[in-house]
C-alpha cells in the first residue's frame, strides 16, 4: 500500500511531527546536558566549569532590519537558558537578480552594529546569492555560556509554580504585520501609526535579554522560554511539553497592545497565536512572584502573572469569559494567514 503524503503548511513544522522526529533521529553524548526537545530554547554541553550553549534560529519573515532581528531573536535564546551570548555565526542567502553591493553592506552594517550592542562577537558563516528565493533569509547560530549552577531550562517548571509575562503580546507580531501590510494600514489608520507599529523592534523591543537577567538575578526562576512563532499559545504549550505539566491561564490577565489587537481585528488574527517575540515566559515560586514582578516593573519592564502550573492530568487551560476552556492550539502562526 502506497504511503499517503501529506503536504506540510508554511511555518514551524507541526510540533508532532518535529516530537518524532527528534526521537527517531537525534542522538546525545554523555557531554551535552540539554539537547533537542519541544520547548527548550537552546542545547547546552558541559564544557568543563560551564556550560557552552548553542541556538539556531532564521528569520524568514521580514526583510527590512533583518540583521538586528537576527542577533536579538537568537541572542534571546540564550539569555533563556541563563546564559550570556558571546559569538555569532551568520547563513545569509540572498536572492537572485534583486541583490545589489547595497543591500549586502546594510546587511553586514545590522549585523555588526546589533552584535555590538550586546557584547557579540560576529564571527564568521556564509554568504551567497541563491536561485529560487525572491527574499533575504539569515540564518543565525548564536552560541553563549553559563555557570553551571545557573543554567535555566524550559522544562525546569514545577507544578504549584506562577506563569510570569513581560511586557505584552505581541511585540514581533506587531512590527512585522505593519512592515509587510505598510500601505493597506497607512490608508485606514494613518503612516504614524503604521511607524508606530513597525518601530515596536526598538520599544517596546523584541529582545528579553534585560528581563531574563533581572528575573534571574532576584528569584530563583524554576524557567523561563521565548514565546516566538506561534505565540503565547504555542509558548505555554512548550513549557507544559517540556516540563510534562498542565497549567491554566486567565485571558483577562494576558496583556495585549492596543497596536496589535488594532491590527489582529483588522486582519481577524488571534493575537494568542501571533508571534510574539519580545515577551518572557518565567515560572517561579509563588513566594517569589511579587519580587520578581516588582524588580521588573521597577526595572521599566511590565510584567503580568498570567496563571499557575498544574498537575499534568489538569492538561492546558484559559478561563475565558468564567468558563474554563483547552487553551487553544494554533498549528502555523496566525501572521502566515496574511503573509503571501
């Protein structure tokens, strides 16, 4: 009998999937304590007094600024695990007959200009010019370190735990909706609103480096994981994998901008499952949950307590006007359903 295909959407690849996948194919040696799982942000191998950290991520969606976006969206990875990041390597492919002396320097000029910001060291990859594509895609590999007793992992969330929130949802969702809907917006709701949007890459901002540091360095956070694609729906869903827990959420406590929920009716998007890079997910103790939030806020960073972590037979939940409901699931990001 013939094996059915099945032609997979755009996106993540569906989280089932990519469950079987690790298991049948990755394999670990006796140096690497954290490797391929759903929900950890970054693999982590002890290398002696610490652990080295490595992370992977694209950007595919957006071309404008795409060097920034690089640097702080892997950069965020490791400063999740606890870590610091320290070197960058860099795939960038360009595409074919739209590609000029211009675009590369501007490239290499965000690059350069990013890493510095944070102590990165831009350190080496590739580069070409690729048939079949008709944008710019960057691959980074950002690689990092910690101590050993200070690493923090996704699956380090404990039942009884409070889910933490900073800022709002969703700040990448934002930025990359009003890049590659520009004009339509401008024409309904004005070009300073539309900038307004596109410049949530800078503020609110789409990097978590200073609120994974101050979460860390005033509690001892149980975990903490970088709500991307997908959104703050596939961000729980990865923490409760990765931890083999349940936990409930209240949707009256869960932030959004005004700039996205604008946006999101526009489109009819769920902002649940939009992008949402810029915001940290942290579990920690009740009784470090009000310092935690006020070092935060106090810090200049919001931050919200969103629900608890429960016993894995609760499964996944949000009370949603007083009834309590699965917590959505959301098989590609809601921003794929605009994006052509």
């Amino acid at each position: 009998m013939n094996r059915k295909v099945m032609l997979l959407p755009a996106g993540k690849l569906p989280l089932n999937i990519l469950a079987r996948m690790i298991k049948a194919y990755t394999s670990l040696d006796e140096r690497v304590k954290v490797g391929a799982a759903i929900g950890e942000d970054a693999a982590a191998v002890d290398m002696g007094e610490k652990y080295l950290l490595l992370k992977t991520d694209p950007i595919t969606f957006i071309a404008e600024d795409i060097g920034t976006y690089t640097v702080r969206i892997n950069a965020n990875d490791i400063a999740t695990m606890g870590g610091k990041p320290l070197w960058l390597l860099t795939s960038i492919l360009l595409p074919e007959k739209h590609t000029t002396n211009e675009l590369v320097e501007e490239i290499f000029r965000q690059l350069s200009f990013a890493c510095k910001e944070i102590g990165v060291s831009l350190c080496g990859g590739h580069t070409e010019i690729t048939p079949g594509i008709d944008r710019v895609i960057v691959v980074g590999a950002m690689i990092g370190e910690v101590k050993k007793d200070r690493l923090i992992t996704t699956s380090g969330a404990k039942t009884g735990d409070d889910i933490l929130l900073t800022k709002a949802i969703a700040v990448e969702g934002t930025s990359v909706i009003a890049r590659r809907k520009g004009k339509d917006l401008e024409a309904v709701f004005g070009s300073g609103f539309v900038q307004e949007c596109k410049d949530f890459i800078e503020r609110p901002g789409i990097s978590i480096l200073k609120d994974a540091e101050i979460a860390g360095r005033y509690a001892d956070v149980h975990s903490m994981h970088d709500p991307t694609e997908g959104g703050l729906a596939t961000g729980l869903f990865e923490v409760a994998s990765a931890a083999d827990v349940g936990l409930i959420v209240e949707e009256k406590c869960i932030p959004v901008f005004p700039e996205c929920q604008t946006l999101c009716s526009r489109y009819g998007l769920d902002p649940l499952g939009l992008i949402a890079s810029g915001s940290l997910l942290i579990t920690v103790n009740p009784r470090d949950t009000e310092k935690v939030l006020k070092a935060l806020n106090n810090n200049g960073i919001p931050a919200t307590k969103i629900g608890n972590i429960l016993p894995k037979e609760h499964g996944l939940k949000i009370k949603r006007r007083g009834e309590t409901l699965d917590l959505p699931v959301f098989d590609r990001d809601e921003i794929t359903k605009i994006l052509g």
